[in-house]
C-alpha cells in the first residue's frame, strides 16, 4: 500500500497538484499514527500476557483512545 501512495505522492507533486499532495500528505502522517497506536497496544499485550486483569486494562484503555479520537473527530468536522 505504501508504494502505492508514494506513487500518487510522486504523481500529485509532478503535475503539481498541490491539494492532493497536501491530501496525501495529511493521509500519510494519519496512517503512521495509527500504526504507532497498534504496534504499542501489540507490545502492551505481548508485555502482559492474554490472561486475568491485564486484558482488562488494555481494553479499557483502548476503549479511552478511542473515545478520545471520537471526540476529536467530532469537534474538528463541525468546525
């Protein structure tokens, strides 16, 4: 998937098409976040274990990382 957004990337600043270079852009540095996110809630899993109550922080923590996104995501659409 990578290759191909490098792809539009390459594409978007040769034609120059600044606002889906700018799009891209945005999209990209989404995407790294989002894996950040996952590979730390991976390593918190593999860190604890998948018994007893170590499950049951991860969950309620991911449960706030996502109330939190979706309140973000709310407020900057009504802006």
């Amino acid at each position: 998937m990578t290759s191909k957004i490098n792809d539009l990337v390459h594409l978007a600043n040769t034609e120059p098409d600044y606002s889906t270079l700018q799009f891209l852009q945005w999209y990209g540095a989404e995407q790294h976040q989002e894996e950040f996110l996952f590979k730390s809630i991976i390593d918190k899993i593999k860190l604890i274990g998948t018994e007893g109550q170590g499950l049951f922080f991860i969950d309620r923590e991911i449960g706030a990382l996502a109330a939190t996104k979706e309140k973000r995501t709310s407020s900057a659409s009504m802006q």
